[in-house]
C-alpha cells in the first residue's frame, strides 16, 4: 500500500496550523461563491490565484481545495431554501430539498446535502488516490461515438423526470432545445440564431440560463402572488439538522447511489457534474415510484437530496483525477486549477505523479482536509442558513435579484447577458404560470448540444458511416442496458395499466 | 429577542458579500484616466483560465515583480475567439491606460466571422511569445513518420481525420497550410473541432481520428511517455530539447507560430503608444518574464514598431488565403 504511505506523508506536510487557515479561508469563500447564485468556484479560484502567488505551494493548494468543494457544499443551499440554486450542478438536488423546506425540514435538507456532498467527495478523492491510473484508461475508451451513445442513454434515463406529462415536458425539452441552439456550431463555424449579435456567438452561458430560469423565475413568481396567497409562501424554519437513525437508513443508500453515478462521469469531459446529479434523481424518483414512497414528490424525500448531492460532490472529485493524471480540464473550475498548478510548475499530466509527486500527494490529503472542513462547517451552518428564513420575504427576494444580477454580470461584464437573464427569467415565470416543468428545459440545455456535437463528429470521422456508432463494446453495451431497461419499463407500464383496470373493474362489482 | 439579532446577522452577512462581490467586479471592469505607469488594465480577451488570461496574468507578475507599472489589473472580457473583446477594446478610443492581449488566434477568428473590427483598428504595440502547433498520431497508428502520414493523406483526404481546436485556431489553420504545401485541396481536409486542446487530446488517444494537430505544450507529455507519437513541429527551427523535426526540414515550407502580443486602443497618442513599448520592453527583460517563459514553454519572439507591422499584416495574408481555402 505504497499510496497510503504517500498519502500520510502528504497529510504531514499539510497539517499545519497556519494551512489549516488557508483551508478555512478557502472553504468559506468557496461556500459563499457556492451560494451566491451565478456565481462559481470557478470565479473563486480565479480571484484567488493572484493572491496566491505570494503563498507557498502547500498553503495555495489546500486553499484551491476548499474552494474546488466549497463550491459545490454552498451551491445546493441556497437551492433548498430558496429554490434558487446557486450553480447547475445543484439543480437536481433542488427539487426535493426545496419540498423539504417548505414542510419545515430545511435544517434537515441541508445536513443531508452536506453529508451527501461529504461522502461522494470522500469516496471519489478516495478513488483518485488509489486508481488514478487505470481512471485515464477509462478516459481514452471514449471517443465521439461513446459520447453519443451516453448522451441519448442519459436522456431517455431521465426521461422519468419529464413524464408527469408528456406534452408539457416536450414543450419544455423544446424550449431548452432552442436556448442550446443559439451560437457559433462548432463543427462547421456557421453562426445559428444569434441575431446577429456577436456577443451571442458563444451561445448562452449555462449558467445565466440557470440564474434565470430558477433563480429569477422564481422571484417573479413569488412577486406575482405575494398578495395573493402569502400563506402559502411562508417556510417554517424549524427543524434540527441532526439525521435520526431511521433517515440515515434512508439516506445511506441513496449517497452511495448518487457515488456511484458520479465517479465515472468526473473523468470523461461530459457536461460536468449536471448529467449525473439528474441520473440520480431520476432513478431515485424511479425507485420511489417502485417503493409507493408518497414523500417523492410530495413533502420532499430525504433521498432525492442525498443522492444527486453525492454524485455531484463524487464528480468532482474524480473530476481531479482526470485533471491530475491526465492533464484533462473537465470542468471551467479544472481549467483554471490548471493554469494555477502550472504557477507551481506542477504540469498536470501522465508525467505528474513522477515529477512533482509529494506536491501531488500533500494536494491529495489537502483534498481530504478541506471535504472535513467543510462538512463541519456547513453541519453548523444548516441552523443559520435555515435562519435565513426569517428574512421578510421582500427583501429576501430583492436580495437574490441583485445577487442574480451581479453574479451574471460578473461572467463577463456583458450587458447583454443581463437582458438574457431577463427574458430567460420571465420564460421561467410563464413556465411556472403555466406549471410546465423546468427540469426538461436544463436536461435539454446540457444534453442536446453534446448528442449534437459528438453524432456529427463522430459521422464526420466515419465520414457518414452510420455503423460506427455501434462499432465498440462501450456502445454496445450502453444501447443493450437501453434496450433492456426500455423493455422492462414497458412491461411494467403494461402491468401496472392492467392492475389499475382489474382494481377499476373490482371496484365497480363491489358497489 | 434572539430571532432579530440573528436577522441582523445574516442580513450583515449577506451585504459583506454582497459588497464584496461589487468590488471585486468593480475592481476588474474600471480603469481612471491617470498615467499607464500608475494604473494599467490588460484586458484579456479570454475566460479566466484560458490561453491569454494565462499570458495576462503572467506578464501583470512580471510588471509588478519590477515595478514598472504601480497598479496592474486583468479584465476578462471572453467570446468568439477574442473577437468579442475586440469589438469592445476598439471602442475605447483614447485609453491609454489599456492593453489588450491579442495574437494569431484573433486574426483566425476575425476572418471567420468576417468581423468588421479588425486588428487594423487597433495600435500594434509587440509581439512577446510563441509557441507551436506539432502534428501528432497515436502511438498504436502504423503512420511512423511525416511522409507515412503525408502518402496515406493524399490517397484519401477525407478518411484521414484530423483533431484539433476550435475553427480558425493555429490548429486548424495549419491544417489547411500543410495540406497547400503537399498538394492537397485543403477543402477536402477531414478536420474534427473540439472546444479546446484538451478535448481534442481524448480524440486522439481514443484512437478516433487519425491524427491530430494541437500546440505542442499540451501534448509534449502525452509524447513524452509515448501514448503519442510527434511527426512534426510548426516552427521554423527544432525548439530546444525538444526532440521532434520542423515540418521545414522535412520538405514542407508550414511555419506558423500561435503569437501572442499587446495591442493598445486607437485614438492614443503616439507618446502614449511609445509608453506602452517601453512598459513591455522593460518587463520583457525581467527575470520573472523570463522564468514565465520556461515554464510556459514559450519562445521569446519579442518585436515591436514596423517589424511587428509587418509581421500582422503577413500574418492576416497569409490567414485569409489558408480559410479562403479550406472553404469557409
């Protein structure tokens, strides 16, 4: 176990007081970025990297960890309370956590996404510790092809989430469709649906499409009925973040689920940790749907927390992996960690662990240090941030306006952006008028522009050849489980529709 | 009244970061109208992270490691391959407190887009770094050499892949420039586009496209433990301890450096435009620019007033002939 000798040794030469502050620092900053919506760690590491420069190597990296976790321990809370999450890597966790919180178990909630944050970072960073290698080789398997074949594998497994009804999330799926069009298309440079606007030839940031659709819908709506019902606004507060026994027996599997979606998907450069956290959701939703869980849905289950907060969080962290061992930047966040370790003249890459191995290894346990931290502060955090409650609602929703605002703002100091976020917020408004889900529109937003792009690379390189999307055991198997699942679901679809006819026509003879 | 002190508390809280976040934004979009020796803004037309936010920030280090300039800021203004951050840099006629990193990319995405900014609405002020786009192939490819690679590209242009970085990149452009020199129609070229080298890596390692051109830096590892095989480098000499031929010294005249550079706004004075070149002249030689070059792997290409001139207008030539004949 020549790693774990390593990594002691990296624990040794992280554990200082002094770097102890470094990784507070970093870990509330990066919580703060996390919460604030719009704004993301990437963000934080940035500003952060010049004030670095003055500091060693060991204090800098275990500061860029608390940052790098931070980030995705703060982004979920501000999505439960306020329904209002704070990147799109938090909005799958939303939904339940937000129905949570409106039944009074806010405090709850948020302790089970930090543990769920907490476990799937561990268990990733615990991964990357010991596979790294055998993590690149898994990279390399995908190519255009494989990615294809994920991306419609991941839609149509989320597709649970769309089928309360069909029409309306086709309408959905249609709007996010067309938000992910607008921009320059990659393979051919041709200019779609931009107006003629060159500010819009990257197409629209995720991340304003996030802010607007749920953070701003979200104000307008409550602004549209504040008079109307304000009963029906108001959130109880109460509530302890201690998980009973009994909610930890639910949770649990719910965090190794969430782990186990995540961990592959850091390392492949798939739309980050977005695709995972809504597979998890999804099949939670599933498997509550099998169990007769009425809390789904309902009240909010602690489940649907736990699990897309866990596959997040392990993203992340074998997100790290793949940027280390293969110099991969899977994420903005890994991309800007790169230029900072090239500060340090660590090169990520295959070279790395011979070149600057104790560097590695001291970033490795600073990894670790920071996911305690971090999961220490935000326990006692979820009293406070569920305090945050008490705030009249006016000025709790002015507030997340003008946080909205500059978060946006701050991507690129565009003005342009802001009018986006603008007529973003109001489809998000009408949406929610309408009672269209949203969900659809963020699953579109990030899968169609990937199963575009990856179907024409991988028709381009075939040179039109349609059996190469079939032409390796990656594919295959992906299209074999669709298939299969497909199957089983139908069946089910037909067992359950003949159930409900037997009971109906039961019913009837009984009366 | 515990409730209303904690109320007070999170309201506090959340004006501190409010206010902070103000500032910092605050912070990275102002610029006064004092000296460029007081207060100097490089903008950078990138996202933080990317390729000229990195040449930005390494050459603020080296301003303030000799103290040329007091105040030096970095603004990120990204999109379009740089185009966007053109567009607005050319609207502030008469900054001279304003530098904007520009280099072969931006004429690449200029001719793309048949952008109305161009790099003629700007003051040229130096060209500091370069470095190089090399072609390379799996390690597992039968292709062993250059002229393997060549001879399997002339019998089927289009079956032969090729990965590399956005449209109008180095990567891209080199693409259609050696394809010229060896006699085949660049527009018949396979060329796959990623957002960026390391997307294009995973291509490449997957063994999906055949080959795959991008800079060198970002593959010089991959080469090194020999997942990757290099046939040959754009640049007009072998780099130093770099063990890959020139595409020159095996017969195809493609040279072509991924600059990087300085430009200032138009409007400005000729005096003030003599101040930009004395503040790069001056960092140039610091030791700190020196150490950023190693670690960059850059090569000093430094060149200023009408050689520098010159070298643009080559260079857009040059640009527009190669997308013109790739056909876009």
């Amino acid at each position: 176990m020549e790693q774990i000798m390593l990594l002691m040794e990296g624990f040794s030469q992280a554990l200082t007081p002094m770097n102890l502050l470094w990784v507070l620092i970093g870990a509330l900053l990066g919580t703060a970025v996390g919460v604030l919506p719009g704004l993301g760690s990437a963000m934080a590491v940035a500003l952060l990297l010049p004030i670095t420069f003055s500091l060693d190597p060991t204090a800098a990296f275990i500061m860029f960890a608390g940052v790098y976790y931070g980030g995705l321990f703060g982004d979920s809370t501000s999505g439960i309370l306020l329904n209002t999450p704070g990147n799109s890597s938090a909005i799958a966790s939303t939904f339940e956590g937000h129905r949570m919180a409106r039944n009074g178990l806010a405090a709850k909630a948020l302790a089970t996404a930090a543990m769920g944050a907490f476990i799937g970072g561990l268990l990733a960073t615990t991964v990357v510790v010991f596979f790294a290698p055998t993590l690149v080789k898994l990279a390399t398997a995908f190519g255009p092809a494989e990615y294809f074949a994920l991306a419609v594998f991941a839609f149509l497994a989320i597709s649970s989430v769309v089928s309360d009804s069909i029409v309306k999330g086709l309408i959905s799926l249609g709007i996010g469709l067309v938000l992910a069009l607008v921009g320059v298309d990659g393979p051919s440079g041709t200019v779609r649906y931009t107006l003629g606007l060159p500010q819009l030839f990257d197409g629209i940031s995720i991340v304003v499409i996030t802010v607007g659709l749920l953070a701003l819908g979200e104000v307008l709506h409550i602004a549209a009925r504040i008079h109307r019902d304000p009963e029906a606004l108001r959130i109880k507060p109460s509530g302890r973040p201690r998980l009973s026994r009994h909610d930890l027996r639910k949770a649990m599997p719910a965090w190794l689920r969430g782990t186990a979606f995540g961990l592959p998907f850091g390392i492949i450069p798939a739309g980050g940790s977005e695709v995972p956290t809504f597979l998890a959701y999804g099949t939670e939703k599933k498997l509550a749907k099998r169990r007769g869980d009425i809390e789904f849905g309902q009240i909010g289950s602690i489940r649907g927390v736990a699990a897309p907060e866990a596959a997040g969080n392990a993203t992340a962290g074998t997100a790290m992996g793949a940027l280390l061992a293969l110099g991969l930047p899977t994420s903005a966040t890994a991309a800007i960690m790169i230029a900072a370790f090239q500060q340090y003249g660590m090169q990520p890459g295959p070279l790395l662990f011979e070149r600057s191995g104790d560097m590695v290894w001291t970033l490795l346990a600073s990894l670790f240090i920071g996911l305690v931290i971090l999961l220490i502060m935000n326990m006692q955090f979820a009293v406070l941030w569920a305090k945050l409650l008490l705030v009249p609602r006016h000025y709790l929703y002015a507030g997340i306006t003008v946080l909205s605002v500059l978060g946006v703002y701050a991507i690129s100091a565009s003005t342009l952006d802001l009018w986006v976020l603008l007529g973003v917020g109001l489809v998000g408004f009408m949406m929610r008028r309408y009672q269209l889900p949203l969900a659809p529109v963020l699953i579109a937003v990030i899968l169609g522009p990937l199963a575009e792009t990856e179907l024409r690379r991988a028709l381009t390189v075939s040179e039109g050849d349609l059996s190469t999307l079939v032409s390796s055991p990656v594919t295959i198997t992906l299209y074999i489980i669709l298939a299969i699942t497909l199957v089983v679901s139908g069946m089910q679809h037909m067992r359950h529709r003949r159930k409900e006819r037997e009971g109906q026509a039961s019913e009837l003879t009984s009366v | 009244m515990v409730d209303k002190r904690i109320m007070g508390k999170v309201v506090y809280g959340v004006a501190v970061v409010a206010i902070a976040g103000l500032a910092f934004t605050n912070a990275a979009a102002s610029g006064g109208e004092s000296s460029a020796r007081n207060k100097l803004v490089l903008m950078a037309p990138a996202a933080p992270g990317g390729g000229w936010d990195g040449f930005a920030r390494e050459a603020q280090q080296a301003m303030k490691s000799i103290g040329t300039v007091n105040n030096i800021q970095v603004t990120n203004i990204p999109g379009a391959g740089g185009t966007i951050g053109l567009s607005q840099f050319v609207q502030m006629t008469g900054r001279h407190d304003m530098m904007m990193v520009t280099g072969g990319v931006m004429i690449g995405a200029v001719e793309l887009a048949n952008s109305d900014t161009t790099l003629d609405d700007v003051e040229l002020v130096a060209r500091l770094a370069d470095d190089y786009a090399a072609l390379v192939v799996p390690a597992k490819s039968d292709i062993q050499d250059l002229d393997d690679f060549i001879e399997v590209w002339r019998e089927d242009p289009g079956g032969t892949s090729i990965a590399g970085g956005s449209l109008g990149s180095i990567d891209h452009l080199l693409t259609g420039y050696v394809a010229q020199k060896v006699g085949i129609d660049p527009a018949d070229t396979n060329y796959i586009a990623y957002s960026g080298g390391g997307e294009a890596l995973t291509s490449m390692l997957s063994g999906t496209t055949v080959g795959g051109i991008s800079g060198y830096n970002e593959v010089a590892d991959q080469v090194e433990v020999g997942t990757l095989r290099a046939l040959a480098i754009s640049s007009e000499e072998r780099l130093p301890g770099v063990d890959v031929p020139t595409f020159k010294e095996l017969g195809v005249d493609a040279v072509m450096a991924n600059w990087r550079g300085f430009v200032g706004a138009p409007g400005i004075t000729e005096e003030q435009k003599q101040e930009f070149v004395e503040i790069v002249t001056e960092f140039r030689d610091s030791q700190q620019w020196r150490d950023a070059l190693e670690r960059n792997n850059w090569t000093d290409s430094f060149m200023v007033g009408d050689q520098f001139a010159d070298f643009v207008d080559n260079e857009i030539t040059v640009t527009a002939q190669i997308i013109e004949g790739l056909g876009l």
